[in-house]
C-alpha cells in the first residue's frame, strides 16, 4: 500500500486555445475539468499499473468532493479530511505555439481544528502503507514545517517518505531526511542558493543536497531528461524526442514511477528509465497523470540511459 498526500488538491481545467493573447478576449476551443493535485496525480499513475493507494489531504466543497469522486472511480481509498471551505481549481491554459500557462488558486483557509484533524487522519492512514508520498503546495494557513512533521512522523513509523515540493516546504522538508525528493532545475536553484546554468551545475547542486542527507536526489530537467544522484551513482536518462501536449503532471509520473521502482526492487538503470518512460508519455496526453501504459513501454526502450559515477572519484 502507498499513501499519497496532497494538502492542496485543485480541479484541474485544462482549457486549449489556438494562441494566448495577453490584455485581449481569448475564447476557448475545448474544456475539461479533471480531478487534480500533485499527489492525486500520483495516486492517477500508481492505480493505472494496479497499485493499492491511500490518498489523504484536505477536500471542501463542491469541487472537493468532485475530486473525492474521483479517486474513488480510480479505486483509490480515500482518506482525506474534511475542511469547511472551498477546494481551488487550477487553470491549464494548453495554446496551439506550445506554451502552457497555468493560473493557480491559493486554496481553502485551514483552520487549527482541521489541521489537527488532518493529522490525525494521516498518523492512522499510514500505519498499514510501505510508502508515503508527500507533494504539492500547502494552504497558506498550513505551516511551512508541515512536511518535515509528516516525515519525521512517518519515520517514527518505520516508512520512507518521497518529498516533490517546493519553496520553504521543500527546503524545511528536506531538514528531516526524506528518502528521495525530486527537484525541478529551478526548485534545485532555491535548495542550493545557486545559479544553474547547465548540467554539470546541475550534478553539483544534486551532490550538495544528497551531502544534506537525503538518500535519493532524482532531478527533472524537462526535455534534457533526469539526472539521478545516489551514493556511489550518478545516471543520467535522455528519453527520446516526442510531441508534448501536456507538460503539467510530468514530475508527478516520475515520483509515482520511482515508487513503483522501489516497491518492485529494480535496479537503478531500470527504475530511471522507469521514470523517463513514464514522464515522456504523460506528456502527450491533456489529462493530467494519465498515462498511455504501452506508449510508455515504447518509450522506456528508447531511452538512453548513461553512467556517470566515475565522477565521484
């Protein structure tokens, strides 16, 4: 079993247009609404290759139990604490030239009672899970220490947390020793308090934040792939070119296809080419977290995967 925590869950209103025009009427050529959230994506890929999932966080309102509705179709277990206001929607505008912009609520006021309710909940929800999941961003109510209280507690009870986050929630997160977090070139940026400008910057800031403690660094670089950072290992995955749709949701793939890795004990090669498989066919769909499982296959086959641990010594 692997529990999935999303703080702030958002419905996801994927609208596509021709091309963007700021300051001008932009009408839309479709639009779909999709349960959403960092951590319900996750949730989205791990029962789509037949996963046991627990998805815990704060709902409220009409579009949170729209997004309750959808985890349960999915055959997740819903765990997540009820909340009096309204659960945000997120907006995914998807333009013709390739660009996409997102426009993101801030979320439902979270008041101390729900807090330590939601806590509660997540301290039961876990007992029986080998895995938990922490990801996305939090109420502005919630404090920034919550993920490094939700890893240290989930440690108490002998489990490894992955950690997908940013900002202050990442860094004060990354205090507590999460197993393996997984930064975007910008959120490494924020961690290590340096400029990146390629990927040898890139591999010193993963090393400066694995030398912090955490076991695993796993670095999303876009379309230049993932860089991966353990003891003794440093892989680097190039997945082949493809026509992006989506690029929203990616990063989530990788964290619920480095979970799958860990609970099916592969390698390291394979559990990165695991999750360059993944993210590339993730990124040709409009829905967030679904993922063309044979495409993937496709894709995962084709990705080259190179060794580059003699850097270490």
């Amino acid at each position: 079993m692997i529990a999935t925590v999303t703080l702030n869950p958002a419905v996801d209103k994927t609208c596509t247009l021709s091309r963007l025009l700021p300051g001008q009427v932009n009408r839309m050529e479709s639009i779909k609404n999709i349960p959403g959230g960092k951590g319900v994506n996750v949730a989205k890929v791990l029962r789509r290759y037949g996963y046991q999932v627990k998805a815990l966080g704060f709902l409220g309102g009409y579009t949170g139990q729209m997004i309750e509705d959808g985890v349960k179709d999915i055959g997740a277990i819903s765990l997540f604490t009820r909340v009096a206001g309204e659960t945000r929607y997120s907006i995914n505008l998807l333009s013709g030239d390739g660009y996409v912009t997102e426009l993101l609520e801030p979320g439902p006021r979270i008041s101390a009672r729900e807090l330590a309710r939601f806590r509660e909940d997540f301290g039961r929800g876990i007992a029986d899970c080998d895995l938990v999941i922490l990801s996305g961003s939090a109420p502005e109510q919630v404090p920034e220490t919550i993920y490094a209280e939700l890893i240290r507690e989930a440690a108490g009870q002998g489990k490894k947390t992955l950690l997908d986050s940013s900002g202050a929630l990442l860094g004060k997160g990354l205090d507590a020793g999460p197993f393996m977090i997984k930064p975007n070139l910008k959120e490494l940026e924020i961690l290590t308090g340096r400029k990146i400008r390629g990927f040898d910057e890139a591999l010193e800031g993963a090393l400066q934040v694995r030398e912090q403690g955490v076991a695993h660094v796993l670095v999303s670089m876009g379309e230049k792939g993932l860089l991966y950072v353990r003891e003794g290992r440093i892989l680097r995955a190039r997945p082949p070119e493809i026509r992006a749709l989506n690029t929203v949701g990616c990063g989530d793939s990788v964290v619920a296809a480095f979970a799958m890795g860990m609970m099916q004990r592969m390698d390291d090669e394979a559990v990165l080419r695991f999750c360059a498989g993944l993210s590339a066919a993730g990124a040709t769909t409009l829905e967030n977290g679904a993922v063309p499982t044979e495409l993937a296959l496709e894709l995962m086959e084709k990705t080259e995967i190179e060794d580059l641990s003699g850097r270490l010594f």
